[in-house]
DNA sequence: ATCGGTGTCGATAACGTTTGCGAAACGAGC
DNA sequence: GCTCGTTTCGCAAACGTTATCGACACCGAT
C-alpha cells in the first residue's frame, strides 16, 4: 500500500480510502490511484485489515470431513457467495481421530482473526464465541436458538415409510442413524410415526441403529437380512447406509427390489448412480448449503429475519424399490 | 495475550514466547502461563500473527470447484496435514463464470497474508508470489519448474487403450478432456501411441473433444454413437465422460458392454457405483493429495528434495467393457 | 477584506503479535 | 565483597491496515 501511495503521488490513507470506496476523495486522484493498483497487482494484506477493523469479508465454513454429503453444501454455500463481496473458505476438522472439541478450538483460531462468521457443518455444535456469527447446518442440539437451516426429517421420514407401506410392505427394517444427530433422531420418529398411524406395528428386531457410513452399516445391515424372517422392505436413515445394505443385499445373493426394497435419505449424487439406482427422500442439500450462506450473511449484515430455515424434502422414485 | 499476561503476572512478551517455545522463561513461568491460556481458551490472533511474522502455519489449497475429483484430494491433503502443526485451508475460484485470472488474484489475497504455501488444482497454473510455496496437480503447463505432482497420464492412456485392444476392439473412439489440460494432452497422446504400436489406425472420425464434464462429453458422445458405423469400444478421458457416454448409450438403446465397450479414467467413487460399474484407470487421487501436501510442507520447510512427484496408474476391470 | 462552508488530503494512533536487546537477578568463583 | 557469566524477563519497535481529526485551499456571500 505504501509503494502505491509513492507512486500515485498520495498518502497510504487516500489509498486506503479509495480502496473502502470512502467519501472524500476527488474523482481525479481516485483514477489515478486505481490505474496504480492494477498495475503493481496490489492486494490488501486480510492479516492487517483484520487486525484494524475485525472485518475482513471472508467467511468459513466448517465440515467434519470432505465427502459428497459436505461436498454437495460446499457447493452449494460457494455458489452463493459468489457475486456478493464475500469470500468463502472451507476447512475440515481432520478426522474423527482427533480428541473432541475440536471444533471449537478449530473455530477460535479462525474467529478471532480472519472470518466474519462461519457456517458449521459438524455433528456436534459449538457455542460460538462473542460477536461472531454462526449458522448450523444439520446440527446435532435441539432448538438452541443458534440459527439454523436443515432440511424437515420427520416429514421426509414419513415420506419414506409411507412409500413402502403403499407397496404393500408390512415387515419393514429401519437401519438408523448416528444416535447423537438430530437428525438421525427425527428420522426414526418420523418412521414410527407413520408406522403406528398405519396401525402396522414396529418390530423391534427389526430396528437396527448404524452410523451413516458405510463401515458402520455393514454390520448391522448383515444383521437385519440373515435373520430367517428377514424384513421385506428396508429404510436405511441415508444413503451410503442404503447402498451399503444393497451390497449386503447382493453378497447375501438377494435381488433388489424382486427380494428387498431398499429406501434411502439425502440423495447423494451417488444414489442415482447406483447398480440398482436408489429409491430415496431427496434433500436439497445444495440448496441447504445456498441458504445457510444467505443467513450468515444476512446476520452479519444486521437484517432481520427469520434464523430458522427448514426445507422440504421430496420423494424419488427409482429402482430398488417396488410392490409385494 | 494482553488479559493472559495480567493473569499471570508476566508480559506479553513472555506470554509470546511461551507459546512459541522460545528458549530464555522459567519453566514455572512456562507452567503458570499454560495454565492461563487453557483457562481462557485464548488462541493467537492469525491476523496479527501473520502480520508481524510472516508465518502462520496455515496452508490453502485452491481447487476449481467443488466436485468428486478435487474431494478426493481434497481428503487426502487434509489428511495429511493431520497431526502436524500445519491447519489446512481450502477454498475455491467460484464457478468459471468469473473472469480468467481469478486464480491469480484470489491466490493474491490470501498469500500475502494468511496461508504459507498453497496446493493448486486448478485448470491454468499461476505464477506464484515472491518467497511464496506452491505445488501444483495435474497442471496445465509443460515442465514451468514449478513443483508438481500428478499421476502418469500416458502410461494410463497407454494401459486403457491397449485393454480395449486385447479384447479384440479395432474400432476404437476416444472422448477426450479440456483440450488445455496437459492431462488431456497426455491421455490422447497415450491413446495414439498404443493404437499406433499395436498397428492399428487412429480413424478421426472416431475422436472428438469433451471437456471432462458431464455436460460438455454429452453432445460429442452422442455424434460418436449416431453414426452408422460406429465404434465398438470408448475410451472416454475421464470418468464422468465415460459415465455420461454410457447414459448417451442407454438413451439411443445400446447395451454396456454388449453393444459398446466403454473405459474411463481417475476412478472416482461413483464409477464403482455406475448402473453398469465402470472399467477404468484408477489416479491415487487422495494420494496425489496427500502427497502435494506433503511436498508443500518439505518446501516450506526447505527441505531439499525432489519436487515432481509422479504416481502410478492402473487398470481396474469392472463390467463396462468386454471382448468383442 | 473577512468569514464560513465545502471539498480534498495527510498525519497519526491503534489493532495484537514477535523479536532484538538491554536490564535485573542470581549464583559461583576468587 | 567483587566480578563475571548465566538465566530470566520486559521495553519498545515494527508489521500493514483503517479511522479520526485537523490542515489547507478554494469559493461565494457578506
């Protein structure tokens, strides 16, 4: 900023001025200075306006790891940042290896310096420090007051149980969620809600809880299809836990849907694609991450509005499921 | 560090040094500092840190967009930065809407600040900053000098093409990438090289430029499988052309392989998943991560080592091709 | 001629760190 | 008791910005 400042003849702070876009500035002085700036390629240090005035127009969004699910709200939370004044950057928290809390010491080495505000996309929510602003995505409390936008799971649980109830299912498997997720929470009560208002009764053999990742499905959904009487029709609580029962499915040499129908949750661009393609409740996941990013900067912005944002989900039928 | 220090009962410099380990406090100096910092949570100011240091222990990476190819090396470079004292930043330029360039100047804003080196995986590489690292994957450029790591493009193009041949096929075509990706380059000039070698001729008609996305493979997929006399195997340049080029088949009411053998390349997870699974060439692509990370932290360190990495590739037969 | 208003600019303090250097305290050796 | 080396610590400057405030020039009106 100083060589800018020699070279176009003023003061750093007119430089600064014209950068910020300030009032006070002749119109000749501010040409001068701008054809300056792009001629020396010159960028504001983040470290030192950070440290002046708090406010450095990037924004953080926070995963618990890299895969399609976060990857889909990256997607979508960049689109939205896109085209505004405001920079986006992710980071994940390593992996499940690392001791607990780390989110919030993640958060507070960012916080303090460089973002405005983060969107946090992790299992368990972190109490934000002062001033700062957080939105949660998908998050693991219940109505904390922390803004949040996630998708209506109980509804789209419904959705799903009701789906295979009309093609005829009664025995029906439900392989769950991880147990400390909202989510995965409202998941199961929407499906024993549209159990028990179809007067069908849950077998509890049946209900079997996973983790939403492959490895941690396998298990349980082995579990749930060597029984004898096994379950005509399976709700898997998200879709890498469906596609993985569909293996389980396959090495246990069943078809699907002819011997299993298979419903999953999220519609990961991966469930369309799948050998049988997954009859799934759809969430709109970039949308999700489009809207978490609107509200962050929104908050940060001091607009009034609703923090609480639920989205619909959507049923998509495809092929792993079908009538009895 | 100011509230730190009055706790304590030190200076701020002190306090300083003590986070930092430098050599010259009392180890009960030591003791009683940690305890502070742990009882208030309190976490330097990256800001100012970089500001007065120049070192932040903070590394970015730079991916075009966010999608399957760069979350794969996105999750290996993060994991690679786990356990070391290095936090890893990713962000990326916004879809290419924006104008060219961007790399440079979303590079710049950030370089000069925050992050010590960067990972780049982007479509055009970008000259780096002064006394700034930077690694780049699977470059746009020649050999620039620049540290790179990519895997060995034409040897996989070589390994993909030859497959198809010892199946019988002859009449081959190739979908190829974004013609400014030396990636693109390498595969197609692999392609020719085998075909040649095997005395088989290239016929032109058969070759047509993609652009790695699903999107731009579409339309010269389709010009490829409406001739007459089309092709009796595909070697598409990557696999989300390869997995558009089958859904292309399906519509005109081929068969995979029956009718058309197709063989992609990177495999990424969906292509195991694809409603006929994919026969592809399989990138490490979470180890060219990890292994760009890596290399960025050696130069950083000054390490002196060898600064291009090459990985293997390799075939991986699944149920989209077959003999002829 | 004086005055007040307006438009334009620069000097300067502050933000939270790190670091070189000097000061103070302490113990050992004579 | 004095010197000298070693250990431990704090002072203060610097990093690149931004915001406040005062200085100055110019103009029109009195």
């Amino acid at each position: 900023m100083a060589d800018v400042a020699r070279r176009a003849g003023v003061s750093v702070a007119t430089v600064s001025k014209v950068v910020n876009g300030r009032y006070g500035v002749a119109q000749a002085t501010i040409d001068r200075v701008r054809q300056v700036i792009d001629q020396l390629g010159y960028e504001a240090s983040l470290g030192a306006q950070s440290l002046r005035s708090h406010r450095t127009n990037v924004l953080g969004i926070l995963v618990a790891e890299f895969e399609p699910f976060s990857t889909e709200l990256l997607k979508g939370a960049s689109h939205a940042a896109e085209g505004t004044e405001y920079q986006l950057l992710a980071w994940s928290g390593g992996n499940r290896g690392t001791r607990v809390g780390w989110e919030r010491r993640s958060l507070a080495r960012l916080s303090g310096s460089i973002i405005d505000g983060a969107v946090l996309v992790t299992p368990t929510v972190v109490q934000a420090p002062q001033g700062f602003h957080v939105v949660a995505v998908d998050p693991h409390a219940g109505p904390t007051g922390m803004p949040t936008v996630d998708s209506d799971n109980f509804a789209g649980a419904v959705l799903a149980t009701q789906h295979l109830l009309s093609l005829g299912h009664r025995r029906i498997g439900f392989l769950g969620g991880r147990p400390d997720l909202e989510s995965a929470r409202l998941r199961e009560a929407g499906f024993r809600h549209a159990m028990s208002e179809a007067g069908v009764k849950v077998d509890e053999r049946f209900v079997r809880v996973g983790g939403y990742r492959p490895e941690t499905a396998e298990g349980p959904a082995r579990e749930l299809l060597s029984r004898t009487r096994r379950p005509t029709a399976i709700f898997a609580a998200n879709d890498l836990s469906a596609i993985a029962t569909m293996e389980v499915a396959f090495s246990l040499g069943l078809t699907v849907p002819d011997d299993l129908s298979i419903i999953g949750f999220d519609n990961v661009p991966e469930s369309a694609l799948a050998t049988v393609p997954l009859t799934t409740i759809t969430q709109p996941l970039q949308r999700m991450g489009y809207e978490a990013l609107r509200l962050l900067i929104d908050l940060i912005e001091g607009v009034d509005r609703d923090t609480h944002v639920r989205l619909p989900t959507q049923l998509v039928r495809r092929a792993s499921t079908r009538a009895i």
